[in-house]
C-alpha cells in the first residue's frame, strides 16, 4: 500500500473527513484530497504529522505519542498531577482546531467521547512504547494476582478494565500496565509471542508516568482510571472498541 492509499485507509478507519484531517494538521482540505488521490507528495515533516494523528507513525519503529493520552486526561482532569509538556501543546492546538477543546485545552461539553476516541487513535496499543507481546495462557486476573503476591505495581487495561468498570463480555486481549515488563514477566512466567506472528496475545507496557495515573481497585484488581482504559480501549483492536462504548452507554448492536 502506497502512502497514498494509506492515508486514505487510515482516515476513514478513524472516522475522520478530509476537512478535518486537514485541520488537526493545519493545512487546506484540498490539500489533504490532492495527496490521497496521488496529486501530489507530502514533505517528510507533513507526512509524519498525518501519520501521528492518524495513529501510525512513519517507520517499524516509530512509538504511539503518549503525549497525545496525556492532553486528553488533563482535558478531562485539569488537577491531574501531569507537566504540560510542549508535545500536550501540539495536542491541544490539533483536537481545538476540531472543536474537541477549548483555548485552554479543556474538553468541550458534549465531546468527551469524541476526545477519548482521537486520542486511543493516535496513541495505539500496538505502538505503545517498551510494549512486549506474550503468548496467551493466563488471563489479566491471574497476572494482576501473581503481580500482586510478589509485590509488583501494575494496572489492568483495555477491555478487562472496562469489564471491571461495567461487566459486558469476555476478555479478548489481556492488557496491562507494569513497573518492569521484563521482571513481571518472569514472575509471572510468561513466554513471549514470536516477532510479526498472529493471533491472541497478552501485552505487558511499562509505567510511562502518565496512562497509570489514578489507579483504582476494582473487585480487590487494580486498574486504571475509567478514562484511561475507555482510551485505552479505542486504541485497542477487535471488541476493544465495542468495550469503550458500553463502557460509555453507548447503544451497541
């Protein structure tokens, strides 16, 4: 797939028009139709800018930008104990160009959802920065059990923490935030998943000082901050996004 086509797949699976692609990145609508249809090629720095917002950064390598988790939670919770670093800035001038924030980079009434949504987006769980895939067995419950006998800190996410929240389906893929993967995963005797392979999986991501702030026991398991796993949830795949909706009232069919 071309850069083209991509950019074009990519918007439409965010939900996102042309027009408001072309504002979260501060440049003309026809712009944005011009480089889907081949017209023309986007600089480096454009494209990287696209890529961000639509959740993909350029490059096997590239990281989910958790500053984009971190300005959707200070929107939410201005008394969030968070430093507004220039990356939160970026954010907000992206999501107020779309009406998601005020000047201030509070939420809008009204568009919390949305916001929620933009920002698992950008930041996705599979570019989740130090992320490491292990091979399905145990279930989040008996990870966060094992962690907490050996006196790990952790934090349950994604559809498990939604289903902590507000009881709604199974587990489909196991999430959850830790202060050392590598530790936690020998503790917990996990084996990790092979590179570019398929199927279930369980992920392990290390505290990054921001997605496991406002940690909260549910049911005697920790897990994250109602807002961070409906983030959480919608940069997730499969019934992850299903999970943030219920997790939201939203209808569901």
């Amino acid at each position: 797939m071309d850069l083209a086509e991509r950019i074009s797949t990519l918007r439409r699976v965010n939900d996102l028009s042309a027009r408001q692609l072309a504002a979260l990145v501060d440049v003309a609508p026809t712009t944005v139709t011009r480089i889907e249809s081949g017209a023309v090629s986007p600089s480096f720095d454009l494209a990287q800018d696209i890529m961000a917002v639509l959740g993909e950064p350029i490059g096997f390598t590239s990281s989910a930008d958790v500053s984009a988790i971190a300005a959707a939670r200070l929107a939410l919770d201005p008394m969030l104990d968070l430093t507004v670093a220039p990356g939160v800035e970026v954010w907000r001038r992206r999501w107020a160009r779309i009406g998601l924030v005020d000047e201030k980079g509070f939420a809008i009434s009204g568009k919390e959802a949305d916001l929620m949504f933009r920002a698992g987006r950008a930041a996705r769980l599979t570019r989740r920065s130090g992320s490491v895939d292990f091979k399905t067995g145990p279930t989040a419950y008996d990870v966060a059990d094992s962690l907490h006998s050996a006196g790990f800190d952790y934090a349950v996410t994604g559809d498990t923490g939604a289903n902590l929240y507000r009881s709604s389906a199974g587990e489909a893929w196991p999430v959850l935030y830790v202060e050392d993967v590598d530790r936690a995963a020998e503790t917990v005797g996990l084996a990790r998943k092979e590179s570019g392979s398929f199927g279930t999986r369980l992920t392990l991501i290390p505290f990054d000082g921001v997605c496991e702030l406002g940690r909260v026991l549910v049911d005697g398991v920790t897990v994250v901050a109602r807002d961070q796993v409906i983030i959480d949830a919608y940069g997730g795949v499969d019934r992850m996004t299903e999970q943030a909706d219920i997790l939201l009232g939203r209808r569901v069919t």
